[in-house]
C-alpha cells in the first residue's frame, strides 16, 4: 500500500507542476494577476506531494519491503538503518526522486523569500522552474519509476548497497551535489524570466545574484565531499581522477565561477548583461548534461548508473527542449545594443573578464576532453580514452594564468585604474611572497622544487591580495582605529573563497609532490619507517561488524619514539554482495596525514600493506569548505535582505548600484 | 537581432546532435573486424620475468584476457572479483595496458596477483592491434584462441553470470572445463 501511495503522490506532483509551468506563465502573458498568483501555492503543492513520495519510499526502505524492485536491489535486511535511509539515493531512481525534492525545496525557497519581488517577475521564475521539474517528474515516472513492484516473486532479502556506498560520506554527498546543480536551475530561471521580460538590468543581477552564491557554494562543498570521500574509501589515496562523473559535476562549477564573478559586474556597472545572461543558461545546462552523461551509459564510468538508452533518449530529448529553447530565446531576446557604461583597458571590469575567459576555457577544456571518446568513436575514427595526463596539461597552467590577477582583482577600481597604483600597492608585499617563496621551495624531497615555489608564490599572491583589501578596508576612513563593520558579508565571503582557492591549490601542489608511498609485506611484530615514523603491526584480528565481517590490522604509529596514534586499517567482507572492501586507517592532521591500507593476505600473521605520507592534504577540502562557506556568507549581506522592501515598482535602465 | 548572437545556439545544436550519435553507438560494442578472428600475434616481455611471451604462450582455453593498469582505478574496484575467479579456476591473462611495469609489480604484490601471466604493453601496441578502448576491458579468448567475447568496464559476478557463462560454468572444476572442451 505505501509504495502505492508515494507513486500516487508523485503523479499528483507532476500534474501540480504542470499548472505551474503553465498558469503563472499564462498570466505574466496577459497581465492576470489572479493566474500569476498561483505560482507559489503551486510551488509549495509540488514540494509537499513530492516530499510525501520520498518520505514513503524511505518508509519502504527502512521496512525492508523487498517488493519494491529498488530497495530489493539495493537494500538488505542486516543493512544498519541510517545506510538503509542513504540508500533512497544510492541508486538511479531514487536519486532522481532526491534531484526532484531539492528542485522542489529551491522552489518553494524563491517563493518564500522573493515576495518583495515584482509579481510578473516571481511568476516567471517559479514556471520556469515548474517546466524543468515536469521534465524531471516525467522522466521519474515515465521511466523510472521508484515504486516498482516485484510482485508475485517477492525476494525474502536485499541485494545489500553497494559497500561502496556504505560510509557517512555518501549519506551527504549526493544531496549536497544536488543543491548545487539543481540549484543552478534559480538563477537560470531568472535569467530566461529576464529575457521574457525583457529587463536584464542590475536589480535582476543583485536578485539572482545570492541564489547563484548559494548554489554554487553547495556544489563546491558536495564536490569536496566526493573527493575527501574517494580519498578514504576507495583505499589507495588519491584525491580526484578526472573520471567522467567528476567532470559532469565540474563543469558546471566551472562556468557557475565564471557567472558568481560576471554578476557581480552586472550587478555593480549594468554591463556584461547579455554574457551572464548567457553563463547562467550554461551553468544551467551544463548540470542538465552531467545528468545526461551520468545515467545515459554513453560514457563509461564506474560512478555512472546502470546504462539505458531509453532514458538517455529521454533527457537528450528534454535537454534539446531545455538548452535550445533558452538559447534560441536568448538568439531573440538578447538586448543587443551594446552598454553605454564605459571602462577602461585597465579596470576591474576587465580583471574580471580575464576571469570568465579563464574559466570559461577551462569548462571548454574539460567538456573536450570528457566527450572526446565519444567525439571520434561517433565519427568512426577509433575508441580512445582520455586520461589524468590530458587534463593535468591544460588544466594546470589555466590555473595558473588566473592567479596572478586573482590577487589585483580586490584591490582594483571599478570603470578606470592604473597599473601604475596597483604595482604600488603590490609591489613591496609581492617582493616579500617571492622571497618566501624561494625559501620554502628550499624544504621539499630535491634540492629545490620549483613546483613548490610557484604554488607559494601564486597562492601566496593571492592572499596577499585579499589581506591587502581586508586591512585598506579596516584601516580607511575619517576616524582613527579599526572599522571592523566596514567587513561586509559579501567581502568576508570574497576574501574566504579566494584564501580557499589559495588553500586548495597549495595542498594539491604540495600533496603531488611531496608524498610518498612503500608498498611492503608486513608480519606479526615488524616494524617499517617512512620519513620520521615508525609503523609497527602491534596484532591481527577479526571483527564482526552489522553485515561483514574484517581482518584487521593494530599498528602503532611513533615519531622519534613518542607514541602519535593507534591506526586499525580493515579488509572488509560483506555478507549479502561477497565484495571486498578496503577501509584504510588515516591519521589526520593539518600538515600531514598518515595512511595506511591492507592489500591482501601474505602466508601467516602477514600482510601486504601499503603507507603513506600525503603532506598537506588537508589544505584541499579545508580550502574547498571556504570556498564553499564564502560563497553562503555572501548572503547575508545587508543589500539582499532591503531588496524585499525597497523597490516595489521595477525600475528600468542599466542602472548602477553603489557599493 | 545579430547574426552571432545565434552562435551558442548552433553550438549546442551540434553538440545534441553529437550526443544523439553516441547514444546510439554502445561504447563497450567491439569493432566488428575483431570478433570471431584470432588474436593478434605479438611479442612482448612478461610483467614478472621479463622474457618475450608471444600469443602462443596464451595457451590454457578458454581464458579471460583481463587489460588492466595501475593508472585505472576501476582495475581496483574489479581486481578482487579477479581473484576470485582465479581461485574458482578461470584461467585469466592480464595485458598490463601503457604502464609502467614497476608499479604493476608493486601491484600484484601488494593486491595479490590472479594472472596466468601479464604482457608488459608498455607501448599499448597490443591493446591497439585488438582495438582496447580503455582499461579495465576483458576479452574471452576461446578454445580454438579466437576472441569471442568482449565486455568493457568492471567486470562483476553480475556481468559474469549474464555474459561470460557460455564460456565458463562456474560450477564446474577446472579439469572438467577443459576436459570437455580439450586444451590443445
């Protein structure tokens, strides 16, 4: 009867979500007021028929009602409960279901909180959002259905979820990534609604501009969990792989960087309107594409869902719909006088151009070398796979190129500067970062790692950059002392993502270069150095967890005798699938992490064990969580919470808001 | 309107339609030349010894030509099936794919070792003359040593049931398999 329910309560939020996609838009055509106040009831209507579906079906999992086919084949009676509730999203229909509820939720966020927003406005903005979510209650139902039924051969237990999956990594992982992407679909929508409307000006931009923030926040820190995740299960250290699925989830960070900077242009000078017109319908499509590669089967990833081309047909068709209809509205509606607001050659404007051309070269790069198989396998000209090497070649040095001017950015004047003040302000602090530089390129395994003294000097610029506009900000003023409010949410946000960036480019320079690794067979009592620390296998065991059973290994871990930590790496088996899991032991802190994973069983009391020393990684996901936290804290800034009250009547006009 | 303002338009036009051929074409489907034709001479140094192997020393049939490396981490996730298959009595051959040769070692030593013997491609020339598209991919080479299967991505229980169970019955031991189908 529950799954019953639920299928029912998602029907019932497709035929919802079809009012929205059609009577609000409706009513923004013909100025009916009535119509146009529907979208946020409809809005709310869809999120609560599409939380009871998903309510439900976490019902059926968490009952172990092996009749619905999904939690059959991804569930198991033994499973511990919290993995029986993760498990509603480890799989493909019911990760659809979660795509759809976070839809939904952003839905109902934008009603909420846009009610000081022009009606026609809000109108379109929930309709559009309403047409992405038929499309993907469509697909749900229509293809996908979670509430399957195995009836009458009902298995009496579960496949079990993949072991993979099970690990409280996963359980936030894949709603996180989803507010990203999904998240992405708000400032689309305001973009098309902006284009139906007619009106790309700075009050659309400083409207979109903190739902862009927020999403692309949430998908920074969902990518950092997928990496920090693959680092400690998968079992052999490694920290991210360039495999297909990655990519589908950073492109769309990619060009979602490119579109947080190019509003802040739009938002302050009234310029760059068409271009982040544009970069928001990219965003946008590109998470509908990650969404295409991932569940279509045409690109081989082990991430990737079980392969249907039913289902690929079925999102190409809604991503042809999607994608072409916004880009041929923007073919026609796109304003195409060029802005009257002037800047110069040397400006912020142009800084922050350098900026999305950086980034939108690098979503370029990667959506090439991602579809490249694909590319000459449907032209016949032979089966390729593209690895690491390609993507490490052209995605470093892009990287590479943007941080120098990441640092002037902050500091530089909008409309006309001069590199004249910038070198001024720069150029005794960026002297000092040189030296640093070259003194800790000193430190590294070879007498000097030029690696490390460009990752120092670029991330060290650009904190520079970032300190430098802190302290003119706290520093400036008519009073004496320090003004500490003039540190405004959105430059607290700023200044973090960048020092973030900082971080992250730092640990994975010093992390690639600097680690090292023995690969050994270790008995009963025997004992290893790596670098400064002794590693000794102290005894063996066996240990029954919920639905396995590990070997495990005690190692005692000291430095120069002291005693650091006790590390318990395992070799999982689980009962219900017979696959084998390596749970690495890892020892964490700030500048180093130890880490130690079984191999496999060598003759008694031995085993194949392999220890790291991976300085320095921690940097790549604390720098990842100020990238992402920045990015949330930009919205508390004062300028979004007046927006409600201030301008009941739409002005019109490139008009530019003082900062 | 401008003209150029129509050009991410075309640009994803393109893209769609790129996207519409490849759901069409299975990336893990085999080049129909290779199917069914003996696999391609060779002469490379094997993973552990180091002396040259060529293809007549795949000489234990049917067997499983399993092409895996170091840099492929889904090798990882397929690697203990491997060994279980080895242990249940499937003969497997690596073909150790454009890699380096001293971490493959370090490999087998450490996650245990399920091969018959590995060819040290080095090059990727044998992996380009039987059309590998990626690592992991597994090839059934069968009695007569002619391909006769082929299976791209990790290789599972699952996928082995489905497709790999013409070839070998598990069931079954070693000596039964191949005192059916005779080893040449």
């Amino acid at each position: 009867m529950i799954p019953e329910l639920g299928h029912v309560s998602l029907i019932i939020a497709f035929v919802l979500a079809i009012g929205l996609a059609a009577v609000p838009m409706w009513g923004a055509l013909r100025r009916d007021i009535a119509a146009m106040n529907t979208a946020p009831s409809l809005a709310v209507g869809v999120t609560v028929f599409v939380g009871i579906a998903f309510a439900l079906l976490a019902v059926s999992f968490l009952q172990d009602d092996f009749s619905v086919a999904v939690v059959a084949a991804n569930s198991n009676s033994l499973l511990p409960p919290i993995f029986k509730f993760s498990a509603v999203w480890g799989n493909h229909e019911g990760s659809l279901l979660l795509w759809v509820l976070i839809l939904s939720g952003w839905m109902t966020a934008v009603a909420y909180f846009s009610r000081g927003l022009p009606l026609v406005m809000v109108a379109r903005v929930l309709s559009v959002m309403g047409m992405v979510a038929v499309g993907f209650l469509a697909f749900s139902l229509l293809t996908s259905n979670p509430f399957e039924r195995l009836l009458p051969n009902t298995p009496l237990d579960g496949n079990d979820l993949n072991p993979l999956l099970q690990d409280p990594g996963l359980i936030i992982h894949p709603p996180l990534l989803y507010m990203g992407y999904v998240g992405l679909s708000v400032p689309f929508a305001f973009a098309i609604a902006a284009l139906m409307g007619g009106r790309l000006d700075a009050s659309w931009a400083r409207w979109s501009r903190p739902w862009t923030n927020v999403a692309w926040g949430f998908l920074s820190l969902g990518i950092m969990l997928g990496s920090w995740w693959a680092y400690y299960e998968l079992g052999w250290g490694g920290w991210w792989f360039w495999d297909p699925v990655e990519n589908a989830s950073f492109m769309p960070w990619l060009m979602g960087a490119a579109l947080v900077h190019s509003l802040a242009v739009t938002e302050k000078r009234g310029v760059f309107r068409s271009w982040t017109v544009l970069l928001a319908i990219f965003a946008f499509s590109l998470s509908l594409l990650g969404t295409f590669l991932v569940r279509s089967g045409v690109l081989t990833s082990v991430h990737a869902f079980a392969a249907d081309p039913e289902r690929g047909l079925f999102i190409l068709i809604f991503l042809a719909l999607v994608v072409g209809g916004s880009l041929l509205l923007y073919a026609l509606r796109a304003p195409s006088v060029a802005s009257r607001v002037a800047y110069g050659a040397v400006s912020r404007e142009s800084l922050l151009m350098v900026n999305n051309l950086v980034f939108i070269v690098s979503t370029v790069v990667v959506l090439l070398g991602t579809l490249f198989p694909l590319i000459m396998d449907a032209f016949s000209l032979g089966k390729y796979s593209v690895g690491p090497p390609y993507f490490n070649a052209v995605f470093v040095p892009l990287m590479a190129l943007l941080m120098p001017f990441m640092a002037v950015g902050p500091l530089s004047r909008w409309r006309e500067d001069s590199a004249r003040r910038w070198l001024h302000e720069l150029l005794v602090p960026g002297l000092g970062v040189m030296v640093v530089a070259a003194l800790l390129g000193l430190l590294g395994k070879a007498a000097f790692n030029i690696w490390i003294a460009m990752a120092v000097l670029l991330s060290g610029w650009v904190a520079l950059g970032v300190i430098k506009d802190g302290w003119r900000r706290l520093s400036s003023g008519m009073t004496s002392g320090l003004q500490w409010r003039r540190l405004s949410p959105s430059f607290l946000g700023m200044a973090l993502a960048h020092l973030g960036f900082a971080g992250v480019v730092l640990g994975a320079v010093v992390v690639t270069q600097e680690s090292e690794e023995h690969d050994l067979r270790m008995a009963l009592g025997d004992s290893e150095l790596l670098g400064a620390y002794r590693f000794e296998l102290q005894s063996l065991g066996q240990q029954a967890g919920p639905n396995y059973l590990a070997d495990q290994a005690v190692f005692e871990v000291s430095r120069n005798g002291e005693p650091i930590a006790i590390l318990v790496p395992e070799k999982r088996r689980y009962f219900a699938s017979g696959q084998i899991m390596t749970e690495a032991a890892i020892d964490a802190s700030l500048w180093r992490d130890l880490y130690i994973a079984l191999g496999e069983p060598i003759g008694d009391n031995a085993w194949a064990v392999r220890l790291q020393y991976k300085p320095m990684v921690r940097w790549l996901w604390l720098g990842s969580l100020m990238i992402g936290f920045g990015a949330l804290v930009t919205v508390f800034d004062r300028r979004y919470r007046s927006q409600a009250v201030r301008n009941p009547v739409p002005q019109t006009g490139a008009k530019a808001v003082a900062s | 309107m401008q003209a150029k303002k129509f050009i991410p338009l075309l640009a994803f036009v393109v893209l769609a339609g790129l996207l519409f051929r490849g759901l069409s074409i299975d990336p893990s489907e085999l080049p129909a030349a290779r199917l069914g034709q003996p696999f391609p001479e060779f002469s490379q140094p094997e993973l552990s010894t180091g002396r040259e192997v060529s293809v007549e020393a795949l000489a234990v049939r049917p067997a499983l030509v399993n092409v895996w490396a170091t840099w492929c981490y889904s090798c990882r996730v397929e690697h203990p099936y491997l060994i279980a298959l080895a242990q249940q009595g499937v003969p497997i051959y690596g073909l150790n794919y454009k890699d380096d040769s001293a971490k493959a070692r370090e490999w087998l030593t450490q996650l245990g070792d399920p091969y018959q013997l590995n060819i040290a491609d080095v090059e990727g020339s044998v992996g380009l003359d039987l059309g590998v598209y990626g690592a992991p991919e597994t090839y059934v080479l069968d009695a007569d040593g002619v391909i006769a299967h082929r299976h791209v991505g990790v290789l599972s229980e699952e996928v082995f049931q489905r497709d790999f169970s013409p070839w070998f019955s598990l069931g079954a031991s070693l000596s039964e398999i191949h005192g059916e189908v005779g080893v040449e």
